[in-house]
C-alpha cells in the first residue's frame, strides 16, 4: 500500500544554498505530523515544495503513490491537497461568506455554466455558511475580508481549506497571530479533522504546547536536512533536539 502523501529526497537549492536537503517521508492516513525547528530550518520551504508553490531542484514528491512533483498547485489541490498558507491567502475585496462559497464552488467543480450555478447556488451558499459556522465567523459573513483582523483573517483562510474537503491538510502556523481567546477555534478545528481518523495533517507550529497536544508524530528539521523523527515524547526529550533546534536546555 502507498502511503498517503511521501517525499523522497526532497530538495531546493537557492543558488549555493540548499535550503531543503534531500528530506525523506511518509505521511499516513490518519495522523497529525508536527515539522518543527528553528527559525530558517526549511519548514515553510519543504511545505510549499509538497504543496507545489516552489519547484523541487530533485527528488519527488508522491500523493497516493502518484508522482505529483511536476505538479501545479491547483493540480495538487484537485487531487486531494490542501493547504493554509502562514501569510493568509484571500480574495480582500470579497466578503467572507463569497470567499468561503468560491471554495465551495471550487470544490463541486462547478463551472462557468449560468444554469448549473444558479441551479446550485443556494446550495454552495449553505455549504459555505456551514464552514463559517465551524470557525465562528458567521456573524461576519457580509464584512469584506480586507477588513477582517489578522486572527479573522486565519479563521476565514482555514474555512475556506475545510471548504475544498481535502484528504491531506497542511498547516503552517494556523494560530500565528491570533489572540489567546481565538486560538482554541482553530485547534479544536484540528483535533475534529485528526478525530475523522482517515485525513493527513502536516502541521508546522513553534508553539510547543500545542504540538504535545496534536502530534502523532514529530519531524524536525535543521539547515534544511530531516535530523529527527518519531513519537512526540521520544523527540522532544532527545537532548539533542531540546539544546539544538528547540532553544531549550538539556539542564
């Protein structure tokens, strides 16, 4: 059986400097992965070579067992892969519930065809008020998301990732900027996804509360390169891991 999502020897190289080093995984259905590490460790990188927002200088990356490496984005995205970006990644000039619908719409493959949108619309509108419902911004459906807060801004963003259905979510700091009150929306979001037991999650996250409390598993990366891999307990107590990329004291 091929796993769900994999990389093989990953790779991009800037110039001289390689800033994901030949990274090697298997994701499964059914588990929440945490990529951590330091500040320019290659979190951000390695996610937008998997989700195809940059071009892999070798290796692969695989999607049920399909090479999908050559890949567009929105190819990817259509094959089951979804992705919250850490800067959030919305239409401004749309309200909220349209950006939410137009990922609905998205998702149905509802073309350009005026009989078949309007046939459907109330439906996709229900679907999309749905998803607003789950990360509390129903209220604010008719508020353009231009002038949403930051932490607004995230929830819309993950509403519209929960709207395209994916079977691989990937989360680059889903919490990043929002207030101690708005976080709990969002992780409770996770956790409900991780409880389906059949989606992937790869989740990058500084926040190592929230990684103890979400993780399967946990991946760290340095300089580009995978140096440690496994259960969550067994990572963060590894010395080396506490002194090195998590700036905590083996003390």
């Amino acid at each position: 059986m091929h796993p769900v999502l994999e990389t093989r020897d990953l790779t991009i190289r800037f110039g001289g400097h390689v800033a994901v080093d030949a990274v090697s995984c298997r994701f499964e259905a059914g588990t929440l992965t945490a990529i951590v590490g330091p500040n320019g460790a290659g979190k951000t990188t390695y996610f937008n070579l998997v989700s195809g927002q940059l071009a892999a200088s070798a290796g692969q990356v695989l999607l049920f067992g399909e090479d999908v490496t050559r890949a567009p984005a929105p190819v990817r995205t259509r094959k089951g892969m979804g992705r919250a970006f850490q800067l959030t990644n919305l239409f401004p000039n749309l309200p909220v519930l349209e950006n939410v619908r137009l990922a609905v719409q998205a998702r149905a493959r509802t073309g350009l065809n005026l009989v078949s949108i309007w046939s459907r619309h109330v439906e996709l509108v229900e679907r999309a008020e749905h998803f607003l419902e789950r990360v509390a911004l129903a209220e604010r459906r008719d508020v353009l998301a231009s002038e949403l807060s930051h932490g607004d801004q995230r929830k819309l963003e993950v509403a519209m990732l929960l709207a395209l259905e994916p079977e691989v979510f990937m989360f680059d700091e889903p919490t990043a900027g929002m207030s101690v009150d708005e976080v709990p929306v969002i992780l409770d979001l996770i956790h409900a996804i991780k409880a389906q037991k059949d989606k992937t999650i790869l989740l990058v996250e500084h926040k190592m509360d929230v990684v103890r409390s979400l993780a399967d598993r946990i991946i760290v990366l340095h300089q580009g390169a995978l140096v440690a891999d496994g259960a969550p307990a067994e990572v963060i107590a590894s010395p080396v891991v506490q002194e090195a990329y998590l700036g905590v004291s083996g003390a």
